[in-house]
C-alpha cells in the first residue's frame, strides 16, 4: 500500500511524543503491509463511512482513508471513549 501524509497528520504527527512518534512508525509499516493487520485493530468510523481507524496504542488512533492501494493518513490523535 502507498501512504500519502496529509498536513493535518503531520502536524498532529510532529506534536506527538517522540515515544508515540515511535509506536506510529511502527504502526505505518504494519499499516503499509496489510490495513488489517491484527494488531492494528483497524475498523471504520461510526458515521463516518469513509474513514478509517486503527490503533496506535490503546489511547491513541491513526485516522485515515483507503482508495485501491492508496491510504492517505489523515491524523494521528487520542482515542474518544
């Protein structure tokens, strides 16, 4: 898969710790393999038909879209309970 790093998720990107900025790395590399990698806990928004969610570590999301083989990242952000 292509990732395509929209402004808004690097600018939430570059406000994340440089610990969380390791675990999104990590999470990318999974996410660029296979979107439904286990471990990535990847589902759609509710009520949001077109975006997608998956897991950065259990309080924090990376939010994004999927077109064919592209996945554009739209922002890496804490996890609404």
């Amino acid at each position: 898969m292509e990732l395509i790093y929209s402004a808004a998720f690097l600018k939430a990107y570059s406000k994340l710790t440089p610990e969380l900025r390791d675990q999104v790395d990590k999470q990318l590399l999974l996410l660029a393999y296979n979107p439904h990698h286990p471990s990535l806990h990847t589902h759609k928004r509710r009520g949001q038909e077109h975006l997608w969610q998956a897991r950065i570590t259990r309080s924090y999301r990376l939010f994004f879209r999927m077109e064919g083989s592209t996945i554009t990242l739209v922002d890496a952000a804490s996890h609404e309970k």
